[in-house]
C-alpha cells in the first residue's frame, strides 16, 4: 500500500465530500483514498470517540475519526506518514452556513459574535490548520494539487448583493490564507498546486434551506461537481499559485 498514490478527503461525511470520495475512488492512478472526518464511516456500527483518532481501512478507502483541535488533527497527519510523497489529490470540505443554533445573517442586528467565531473555526481555521500539519507529508516528487471547498460568496469584488456576514467573511479569509500559504508552499512544497474552489449550488444539508429560489438547471448534483472538480485537478499545472475557479474552471474575481 505505502507504493500507490493516494488521496485525501478532509472533512469526508458531506454531501459534496461523499461524491468526491466516490470519484477518487474510481480514479485508475489514484489506489487510496484516506477519508478524514469527525463521524464514523457511513455504514460503520463504532462509537465515535472525540478523544482518539480510530482509523479502519476497507478495500481502497481508509477512514480515519477525529476531531479537529490541532493536536488531533496532528496526530491524523502523523497516521499519514507511510503515504509521505504520495497523496496526490487533497480536498478540503469542512464548511457551515447554518445550524441548529445559528443563521445567515440578513441584516446588521443578527450579526453574533459566537456565530462569527463557530462559522470562521470551522471554514477557514481547520482548513489553514491542516495546511500548516500537511506539508511535509504532501512535500515530494509527484505533483499534488490541493483544492479548498471556498465559496463564489467570498469574492470581494463579486459582492453585490451583502448580507450572510459570517460565511462570506470566513471564506473571503480562507482564500487570502490559502494565497498566503501558496506562495510559501511555492518556496517550500513546490511539488504542490492549490485551487480555490467554488462548486455551485449543490443539492446537499448545507445549501438545503436556500434551494427555493435557485433554479432546476442551476441546482447541481454533488457527482456532476465531483467530476468537474477531480476534472479541473487532473489538468491543474504546478505554477505555485492559488486559483481562484468555478466548477466550470473559469476564474472568480477575488
Ligand atoms: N452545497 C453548496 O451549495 C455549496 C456552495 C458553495 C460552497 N460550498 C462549500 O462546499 C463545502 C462542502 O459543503 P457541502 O455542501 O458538502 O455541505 P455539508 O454536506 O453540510 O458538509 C459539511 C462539511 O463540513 C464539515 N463540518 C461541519 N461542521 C464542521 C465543524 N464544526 N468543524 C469542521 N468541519 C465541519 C463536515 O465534515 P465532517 O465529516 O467532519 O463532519 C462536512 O464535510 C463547504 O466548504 C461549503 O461551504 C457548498
């Protein structure tokens, strides 16, 4: 196993997580795919257990528990050492919008320090988190292309509409960190290439609420993102920049 390329899904049980593990997992060069989240593995009878990291492997899929304060998520990448030089794909999918106990904001009254901090810990800090662990797994011969879930909402220059404080803001954040990260990965981890990646609306818990109003033809699948988007990381050149694209691969005015 420690010869085969793998690659890795971090924050594996959402819709758009689930379909992306899917695609990878039909990938002829890709021989591994490590699912990393904070629940068991669908279909898996085990408690989770916040305080250790419980890995099982099935055929192709590796599927390891955790959660995500860094010395967690350390010991996870830790896990990861005998692929070291050989993930070629990472996707990160953590991201929320909405739960039980917060909302978008639509105006300046609901914006809530306790929902800026959740929204922002779980969007951009786990994600910049496991950027800074990776880097000397991911560092190696082979070319790696890294691909952020972010949103076309975090643009700056696209936003018209305002409203959603905490989401936009939290990814308007994780693109600057990710280009910050890129250009020292492009000294440091050169084999690396990372996109920022905005997949539509996709039909899954998080966009849920707000489907009303999007039409058929605009609401995608998670299996037609995953295939644009394994799509776009198969062609992605190594030039040591963030790219900033849609699930059509045309570039998002930042
Ligand atoms: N669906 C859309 O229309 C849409 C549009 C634009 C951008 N996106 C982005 O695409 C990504 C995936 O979203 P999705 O549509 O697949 O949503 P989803 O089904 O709700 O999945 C959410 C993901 O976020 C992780 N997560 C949830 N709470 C977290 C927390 N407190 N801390 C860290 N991670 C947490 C989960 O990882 P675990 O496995 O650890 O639970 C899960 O993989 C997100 O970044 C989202 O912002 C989605």
């Amino acid at each position: 196993m420690t010869d085969s390329n793998a690659a890795l899904v971090l924050g594996a049980s959402g819709g758009l997580a689930q379909a992306i593990i899917a695609e990878l997992s039909a990938d002829p060069e890709i021989e591994t795919v490590i699912a990393v989240s904070r629940k068991p593995a669908p279909g898996s009878a085990s408690v989770p257990d916040p305080a250790a990291n419980a890995a099982s492997t099935t055929n192709a899929l590796m599927w390891i528990e955790t959660e995500y304060a860094e010395p967690a998520m350390a010991a996870v990448v830790e896990q990861l050492q005998p692929f070291a030089g050989r993930i070629t794909r990472v996707v990160i999918c953590h991201g929320i919008l909405h739960s039980d106990t917060l909302w978008p904001e639509k105006r300046l009254e609901d914006i809530n320090a306790d929902s800026l901090q959740t929204v922002f810990q779980a969007n951009t800090v786990v994600p910049v988190l496991w950027l800074k662990l990776l880097h000397r797994v991911l560092k190696g011969q082979q070319r790696c292309v890294v691909a952020a879930l972010s949103a076309r909402v975090g643009s700056i220059g696209d936003n018209h509409l305002g409203g959603w404080y905490a989401y936009r803001s939290s990814k308007a954040s994780l693109n600057m960190l990710l280009r910050t990260l890129a250009i020292e990965y492009a000294r440091r981890v050169k084999n690396v290439k990372m996109i920022s990646f905005h997949p539509g609306t996709t039909d899954t818990a998080l966009s849920k609420p707000f489907q009303a109003s999007v039409p058929a033809d605009k609401l995608f699948t998670p299996e037609f993102v995953a295939e644009r988007l394994c799509g776009i990381m198969t062609d992605a050149e190594i030039d040591g920049q963030l790219s900033y694209l849609d699930w059509d691969n045309k570039a998002i005015a930042w």
